[in-house]
C-alpha cells in the first residue's frame, strides 16, 4: 500500500494534493504557534511548509520539463 502511495505521489495530482495538504498543515500549525507562542509548533510549521514547497517545485519542474524529469530520477 505504500509503494502505491509513493508512486501516486510522484504524479501531478498526488504532488498538487499533497503539497496542499502539508500547507494546510503547516498554516494549523503556524496558527498554534502564535496562538501558544510554543516555539516546537514553531518548528512543525516550518517542516511542513519546507515539505509543501518541495512538492510545489516538484510540480512546477514536471509541469515545464513533462516526463523527461520523472524518467531520470527514477532512473
């Protein structure tokens, strides 16, 4: 089940969805963080909106170069 996960994560809509998500996740934890002042929500914000941005560039990168990329890195 996770291979089938990883694999429909490496397509464009398992990227777009899952950079989504990590940026909502990252804006809860963004909102705790103000709210608490806790500096550990904090740091779950930041991971998470490096992890959104990965994907995001990912996209973006598939979406310019097409399958060419996704063909060498599996490579």
């Amino acid at each position: 089940m996770l291979k089938q996960l990883d694999k429909w994560h490496q397509t464009k809509l398992g990227l777009l969805v899952f950079g989504l998500a990590e940026l909502a996740i990252a804006y809860g934890f963004a909102s705790l963080a103000i709210d608490r002042g806790n500096l550990w929500w904090y740091l779950l914000a930041l991971v998470f909106l490096v992890g959104s941005l990965q994907n995001f560039f990912k996209l973006i990168g598939t979406l310019i170069n097409g399958n060419k990329a996704a063909k060498t890195r599996r490579s």
